[in-house]
C-alpha cells in the first residue's frame, strides 16, 4: 500500500519536473494514492492521499464526496416524561460521505457566492434544495441540518472544516483524507479545485470506487439477492451449531 | 483483531463479539433462558444498527435453543403436545411482528416501541419474580414448606378447547397456551429475545407447569419461532448478519454450557430471585434511556439511494 503511494507519488513528481518551466499556466493535475477501496473482512477503514500538480500561486480546495442518500433526521420531545421522536425532516440526494481540505480558509481563497455555486463546503451541499417537500420546515431547516452534520461528523463521514493542504514544494500538492470503515460502498468523486484571484481558473476530477470483496462481498450479495435462501441457510447453520456445541459438551 | 461484517456494514473486535456471546451464555445457562433480552441492548450499544441486532439476535437463539433443548430432552424435559400449541400462536405471532416491525420502523419509532416493550416487560415479570422467589425463600428458611395443590383453579379454566397434556398433567383450554405463544411471538420479533424470560414465568403461573417442563418445552418452541422470525428478517428487511450471529454463537453456546453445570449447584429459587434482579437491572437501563434528556435530540436514519 505504501509502496504504492510511494510510486505514484514519484510519477506525479516526474511528471512535474518534464513539464518544467514550460508548463507554467497550464495544467492541474491530480491523482490519488488508489483507485479502488476494497472493504475486505479485514477492513478497518484506510487513508487515501490525493496529490497533484497546479500552478505556482494556485489556492487549492479539493473535495471527496460519496455516493448519495436519504437521511431521515427526527427530532425528539418530551412527552409526559419520555423522550420521543416527534418532528422530522427528510434530506435527499445527500452524499454518503463528504470531505473537504484546501491551502487556506475557504472564504479567503474565493467569495461565498463562488463557494454556492461550485457546491464547495457542506453547507452548500446540503441547501433547503435537499428537502423532500418545501413547506413550512424551512424554519428548522438550520438545526437539522446542523444535526445532520453532527451525526455524520462523530462517524466520521463528513468533514465541514477544511483539512490542510502539503504544498510539498511550489507547485506540488498532497492532502490525505480518511475512509473510516463504516463508508458506503460506491462510486467516490474526487474534485481539485484551483483558483487564482479569488477566481476559479481549473477543476479537475476522479473517481474512486468503494467496494466489498472477498466472502463478505458474496454474503453481502447473497443475502440482497437471494433472500429466502439466505434466511434457511441461517437457519441451518444456527441448527447444526447448536447440536454440535451439544454433542460436544455431553462427551466432556 | 477486526473483523467487518457484511450485513452491519461494520467492523468489530472478534474478541469483543466473542466475550459477549460467552457472558450472556453463560447467563444463559445458568437461568435457563435464551439470553436475547441482554444481548439485543448490548449488540445496538456497541453500534449495530438495531434492526440488524434483532434479526441477528434471533439467528443466534436459534442456535443456544437447539443446543439447550437437546439436554432437557435427554432428560425428558419436554411437553411436545404443549409445544406444539405454544409453537402455532408463536408462528402467528411472530409473522406479525415482523410485519409490524417494519411499519414502526418507517414511522421512526421502532426504537421507542422496543425500548418501551422492555420496561414494561421485563419491569412485570422482573418484579413478580423477585416476589414469588424471596418469598420461597423466606418460606423455606422459616418452617417446612406446605404442600399444596398441584396448581390453583380459575377463570382461565372455563374456556373452551380443552386439551389433555398429559406429561404436564393438565387439562385446560388450548387458547390460553395459543394466546401466550402468539403474544411472545410478537416481542420476539421486535424486541430480539427468545422470549423465555416471559414464556416460561406463563407457563409455571399462568398454565401451572412444573418449572423443568415449562424451561425445557419453551426453548422446544422457541426454537422454532425465533427461526421464523430469522427467516421472515432475512427475506423482508435483510438484517440477519450470519457472519455476526456465528460469533455470536460460538461464544454463546461454550458459555451456555458452563452456566448450566453452574446452575446445578443453585437452588431453584435463588437462580430465579438472581434472575429477577437481572431483569430489573436492563428494566432501570431502559427507564434511563426513555426520561433522560438524550444527549442529541436529534437522530439520523439513513437510506441508500
């Protein structure tokens, strides 16, 4: 794994010293120390680092975002005495997971509107745009949201102050995110960012693929696809345990 | 050492699943019960999504119940006849669990109906337990007991349908044993547990079974119900992690087999009044968790897609 990174890391800087001066002004190139995440029986998340390429006095901001979900986030109240959910709000087209990491404070790389309009920032991802119905919830739009965001930064799926940026030397950058292991599984966009002036001169973007392998992608699949079979082989397995755990114990 | 589990989409520590399962097993087989009514709490505060700990959970009884049921067989512990009528209300019971499980689930108060069901639950039986079995005890150490009849006769005695089982040496109503097996088959389902913490306390004092009879014919039917449960969780909601219930179980099922020797060297009351503090104890937890302010008002269920 950290050979690989290693390699690819050459590469870029490789790439880096062949451009040469002549390059100045052009390209943002980026890579990631890995193209596909294997979730194995073994998995206990993993760190990807995401390098590149820009220009000399290139503001860099680059964002992970996950496959999209519905979160259904409910308030509780208290009803004569016990705590109970009461109001709810349903966000939509959310990602899964999101994180963020720039060269300086997002709002002194570019303007806010800037920000809206590139989607930068959590709090430009989620709007009231992800609400199922707009109605009267916009009101406590703010703090379920903000709920939300809790919620998915304790398990450590969102990230809403940007991660710092290496600038190894003038132009080379590397930042390195962590995949904890209770990610979904799919496709993850990788999206640098370059700015100049406050204004958006470059973006580039990869994808990284999320996926289960090994036995517990075939159970995983196994019990989606094959449900009733799954459910008697359950069964069976839990039958034949339990008799041999006897047998076993009445020779002791 | 870390294992990642397919269904809870997770990972755990081995030795942690294994140690639980062998702690509750051991309880387990010490008391005489399935266990699910510790283990469920437990899976969903180590952080596996509650619906996954309760399709998971049931898996797992299916097999402590096989194996505890084998050893009470041997040992002709088992009304089949009682069984069987438990079996046919637990089958009708737990189907509907299921069903509401799910519709409580999209509502966003599984959470609070299964906390709820706890409290209440174990709360009446942990408390009549811990009466009956002090009292035993108090008995027993001020005079020799009395005999008295064999069980008291009521109302439940007038219904119609009445059946002869005879290893139980009773004649009542089959409804009443259908009626219990339909209730408990319902918890079974949404609370995760076997259900033998309820479904044997009604056999000794509501149909008046002896108390060997009523554990060993319980787990007989439980076997069963939880297997439906499992296999109606797989098919509809797909939560049973068989990688997580094999854990489980083997922890459980070494654990079981220790508490059992164990529980031979207790007197029956006392195990019973141990019981009944244990109950109490998960009772008090879930009281906890129901009127103190949670420390996030506000909690987030998310859906793929």
């Amino acid at each position: 794994m950290n050979r690989s990174i290693f390699t690819k890391f050459s590469i870029a800087l490789i790439i880096l010293f062949l451009l040469g001066p002549h390059a100045y002004g052009t390209a943002l190139i980026i890579d990631s120390s890995t193209s596909e995440v294997k979730v194995s029986s073994s998995f206990i998340g993993t760190d990807v680092m995401v390098f590149g390429t820009a220009n000399d006095k290139d503001d860099i901001i680059v964002v992970i975002t996950g496959p999209t979900e519905t979160a259904i986030v409910r308030k509780k109240r208290r009803v004569s005495g016990i705590w109970i959910n009461k109001e709810k709000l349903e966000f939509r087209g959310i990602p899964g997971f999101y994180a963020i990491a720039s060269t300086r404070p997002l709002n002194e790389i570019t303007e806010t509107n800037e920000l809206k309009k590139q989607k930068i920032g959590i709090q430009n991802v989620i709007t009231t745009a992800s609400l199922s119905s707009e109605d009267e919830n916009i009101k406590t739009f703010k703090s379920f949201k903000d709920a939300l965001v809790r919620g998915q930064k304790t398990k450590g799926l969102y990230l809403d102050t940007p991660l710092e940026i290496d600038v190894v030397s003038k132009r080379l950058f590397k930042t390195t995110f962590h995949f904890p292991n209770n990610m979904a599984t799919g496709i993850y966009t990788v999206k640098v960012f370059a700015f100049q002036k406050k204004r958006l001169v470059s973006m580039v973007s990869k994808n990284i693929s999320v996926e289960k392998i090994g036995i517990g992608a075939d159970v995983f699949k196994f019990a989606k696809e094959q449900s009733a079979l799954y459910g008697l082989l359950a069964i069976l397995i839990a039958v034949v345990s339990g008799w041999i755990a006897s047998v076993i114990f009445r020779k002791i | 050492m870390h294992i990642y589990l397919p269904i809870a989409e997770m990972s755990v520590n081995i030795f942690l699943i294994l140690g639980m399962g062998g702690a509750v097993g051991f309880l387990s087989g010490l008391f005489g019960v399935g266990g699910g009514f510790l283990m469920t709490p437990l899976l969903i505060f180590i952080g596996v999504p509650p619906p996954v700990a309760v399709g998971t959970e049931a898996n797992q009884i299916v097999a402590s119940s096989v194996s505890g049921v084998l050893a009470h067989w041997r040992r002709a512990n088992v009304d089949f006849k009682m069984g069987f009528v438990l079996l046919l209300g637990g089958f009708v019971g737990s189907s509907l669990g299921v069903i509401l499980f799910k519709y409580l689930q999209n509502l966003g108060q599984l959470d609070l109906v299964i906390k709820l069901s706890y409290v209440i639950f174990l709360g009446i039986i942990g408390f009549l337990m811990l009466w009956e079995s002090s009292r035993t005890i108090i008995r027993s150490r001020s005079a020799a007991a009395r005999r008295g009849k064999l069980h008291q006769h009521n109302w439940l005695h007038g219904l119609p349908f009445k059946i002869r089982f005879r290893k139980s040496k009773l004649y009542i109503s089959a409804i009443l044993p259908f009626l219990i097996g339909a209730i408990v088959g319902v918890l079974s389902a949404i609370m995760g547990v076997g259900g033998g913490f309820i479904m044997v306390p009604a056999m000794i004092y509501l149909l008046g079974m002896p108390t060997s009879l009523a554990i060993g014919t319980s787990l007989f039917q439980i076997i069963f119900v939880t297997a439906n449960v499992t296999f109606l969780q797989a098919l509809t909601v797909q939560t049973v992690d068989i990688l997580l219930a094999v854990l489980l179980l083997t922890g459980a099922v070494i654990g079981a087999q220790f508490g059992s020797k164990y529980s031979v060297r207790m007197k029956g009351e006392q195990l019973r009044a141990l019981l009944a503090l244990l109950v109490l104890g998960v009772c008090v937890k879930m009281i906890f968790d129901l009127t103190v302010m949670p420390a996030d008002l506000y909690s987030i269920a998310l859906l793929m897609g």
